[in-house]
C-alpha cells in the first residue's frame, strides 16, 4: 500500500503542476483550530458565493462529525507491518515539499 499511496502522490503531484490553480491547500492543524473558517475559505478559494445555508451546513458538519462522536481508532503501522520510520521516508517527497518545517 506505501507503493501505491506513493504513487498516487507522485502523480497528484505532476497533475498539480500542470494546473495549479485548480487546488486548494488546508494545513491539518489549521482544519482542527477552525474548520468552519477552512470550509468558508475553500468555498471562496473555488470562487464560489457563501451563503447562510452554506455556511449552516458546514456548522452542521462540523458539529455531526465531532472527534468525540465517534469510536476512536487504535492501531499502528506496526499493526501493519511497517513502521513510522518506513513511512515517513516513502513520503519524505512530499512532506518536504506540502508541510511546513516545525
């Protein structure tokens, strides 16, 4: 699955390149400080027009999938057979170049 996922990356990464506009970056932290403001953002990145309903239903989202809503997952790559270290170099490519040092 790293191979695939890898790949997958790689070639998200050639089609970007062809057509930045087309994307719009979302740091994770950013998502869990303010989803409600990144949702808003995202609209207006894709030039769309906000509206109440818009924006209720992001609220909604955002209240409906709550991290305490739902089981919490726990499990590890090692549940897998890898290890973080091995993932973290299979996509050191694209860390490197989308998340922020620190």
């Amino acid at each position: 699955m790293i191979d695939l996922y890898r790949w997958a990356l790689e070639d998200l990464i050639a089609v970007r390149a062809e057509q930045p506009n087309r994307f719009v970056d979302f740091q994770y932290k950013d998502l869990l400080s303010d989803p409600l403001g990144q949702y808003l953002r995202g609209l207006k990145a894709m030039g769309l027009t906000i509206t109440a309903e818009d924006e209720q239903a992001g609220k909604d989202w955002i209240e409906e999938s709550r991290r305490d809503a739902h089981s919490r997952h726990t499990y590890t790559p090692e549940d897998f057979g890898v290890t973080r270290a091995q993932i973290s170099e299979a996509f050191k490519f694209y860390t490197d170049l989308y998340l922020p040092a620190g």
